[in-house]
C-alpha cells in the first residue's frame, strides 16, 4: 500500500481549518440575505464554535431562510473546484474543501428539515456534521493524497 504524502495532508489540514471561519461567516450571510430582503435588520456573532445570526424580525419564508445559509456556504466552498479547473491538479485544495463544501450543504438539510432539534441540540447536531466532514476528509486524503486528483 502507497503511503501518503505528508506534504498534501498538512497542506489539507491548513486549508480545512483556514476556511472554517470564512466559511461560517458565508453561512450566515446566507441567513441574513433573506432576513435583508424581507425589509428586516440583523445582526451575525461568530465564534470558535460557530457563527450565529439574529434577525430583528419574523421570517415569512422559513424554509429558504434555514437552508440559504448551508446553500451558500457549500457553494462558495465547492465554487473554486467547479470553475478553475487548474486547482483540481492540487490534491491539498480538493481534499482541504470538498469536506466543508458537503458539509455545509448537509447542514442546509439538517437545518431546514430538523429545525427545532438543531436548534434545541446544537451541539449534538454539531458533532454529527463534524464527524461528517472529518470521514469525507479522511476518504479524499485516503484517495487523492497519493496521486494527483481527476475529478474530470
């Protein structure tokens, strides 16, 4: 069995943790995007445990306002590999993002579909998209970190 490159896992491993706070930063501004066009203000709080976004107002479409944030996260995540197809040759970049990206569109499911529990259980909910992405992780470096990625 080859073994893997250190250099691409470290790399990984610096790219993964560089994004987590942009990226839930992009979540809730994913929330409040709808909170803004509903005529409302808002407020986002961001922490090493995540971000949280408050909107001084009802929400009439509570379906899109729970799954914009997880939408548009996993978009700007997946984004870069979708549109520069040079970047899928670095096998640190496909690994370090493709798990945020799924990740935050499975929070967009867990978000919509199970709202009261995610909010009620966050930190279970928490743990659950963190065991997630940490399998896709370990899947891509276990795949890509040997070889260079083709994801054609």
């Amino acid at each position: 069995m080859p073994k893997m490159n250190r250099k691409i896992i470290c790399v990984s491993i610096v790219i993964f943790f560089a994004c987590i706070i942009p990226l839930s930063y992009v979540h809730e501004l994913g929330h409040s995007y709808i909170c803004m066009m509903e005529g409302y203000t808002f407020d986002i709080e961001l922490s090493l445990d995540g971000g949280r976004m408050v909107c001084h107002g009802e929400i009439e479409n509570d379906i899109l306002f729970r799954a914009a944030g997880g939408v548009l996260a996993g978009t700007a995540a997946i984004i870069p590999l979708v549109a520069f197809r040079q970047i899928r040759k670095y096998p640190a970049v496909v690994i370090g993002l493709l798990p945020l990206g799924l990740g935050h569109f499975l929070n967009a499911g867990i978000e919509t579909i199970f709202y009261q529990t995610y909010m009620q259980d966050s930190v279970i909910w928490g743990m659950i998209m963190g065991l997630f992405a940490f399998l896709i992780f370990i899947g891509l470096a276990t795949k890509y970190a040997k070889k260079e990625v083709n994801l054609h």
